[in-house]
C-alpha cells in the first residue's frame, strides 16, 4: 500500500448530532500528523460532481463544536449507486490526489463505502454517525445519545401537559428499524407502553 499524504473526510445520508465533532477530530489529528485534508460536501454526491474542498485547517473546523447537522452538509446519492458513478468519484479523487476517506455516517454510508473499496481499492476509515444506533461493531453511535436524551427531555414536557388535562399522548420517534431511541426513551421517561 502505498503511503497517505492526503485524505478526504464526508458526510452522507441523515445528519446526526456530534457529525461536527467527529469532522473537526478528524482535521485536527491529521493536521497534527502532517497530513493534508480535503472536505468532500454532501457525501457520494460531492464525490461525483467534484465538489471538494482542497484544503481544510484547523482554522477551518473552529467554531463548529455547538453548531447541529455537518458542515460538509450531507445528502444520499442515487448515482453513487451505479458501477458508472462509482467510478467518476473515483477519477474526482485520483484528479485531487486523496489517497484515503474518512466516511462519517450510518448504514447506507457503510454499504456504499464497503462497495467503493471493493472496486478501487480506497482506503476508507468509517466513523459510525446516526441516530438510529443500528451498526454492527460500537455500543453507541455519534448521535444517538443526543437523539435519546432529546426525546426523554420533550417527553418530559409533554408528560406535565397530559397531567394537566388528563390525557394520553402517543409519541412517535425515529430510528428507522432497530427501535433502540423508543425502546431506551421510553424507558427513561417511564412510559406506561413501549
């Protein structure tokens, strides 16, 4: 394998608190190791129309700790899904010299990432980033936590509004099919069913 001067770094799919954090780590430790970074924006999709920053700093990741969603902005990419697009991302990153990814997302980061380096033979590093906590290999992902206890605080506040007028609510959150941030949320706020 040969030796990496630069890598790019991406988010794709859903945002996910923390993204941010994980962006500005991953800049930071490569700054600190003497490696150059590029920020690819809105995931595969960026990769495919060339939309790559070819310098990121540490100046470039200050202030962005408190902010929400990712400041590379993220989006799902149906082109990326196709051999043809595939491989015009990977000419985008041969052309800006990258020779490795950092990919920030869930499953369908994953998958597509899994697939890039079947083909081209990237080095790519995954940071498991959703709220749905639904990847195989960590005990929690980037922002699930934050999704948990947001719902139990909204719950919290909804719960003093059925006492007040002696009703019941119905709570429905995300976390598409594995059911931890209801299963956990309910638990945490005391709900009577799950």
């Amino acid at each position: 394998m040969k030796k990496i001067l630069k890598i790019g770094v991406y988010t794709s799919g859903g945002d996910a608190p923390g993204m941010n954090a994980a962006i500005r780590a991953v800049v930071r430790s490569s700054v600190y190791y003497g490696l150059s970074v590029s920020g690819i924006y809105r995931g595969y999709e960026g990769m495919i129309e060339n939309d790559i920053t070819d310098i990121m700093d540490v100046r470039s990741v200050n202030q962005i700790l408190q902010k929400g969603g990712t400041m590379l902005e993220s989006a799902r990419c149906a082109e990326f899904r196709t051999p043809e697009g595939r491989a015009k991302a990977y000419r985008n990153l041969k052309t800006r010299q990258i020779d490795a990814l950092v990919a920030i997302g869930g499953d369908g980061t994953f998958t597509g990432a899994s697939i890039f380096i079947e083909e081209f033979d990237v080095p790519i590093m995954g940071l498991p980033g959703t709220i749905d906590n639904d990847l195989i290999g960590t005990d929690f992902t980037i922002g699930y936590d934050t999704a948990l206890n947001t719902v139990v605080e909204v719950i919290d506040k909804i719960r003093d509004t059925a006492s007040s007028h002696n009703r019941l609510f119905f709570v429905e959150v995300m976390g598409r099919d594995a059911g931890f941030i209801a299963l956990n949320a309910g638990v945490g706020a005391g709900a009577e069913e799950i």
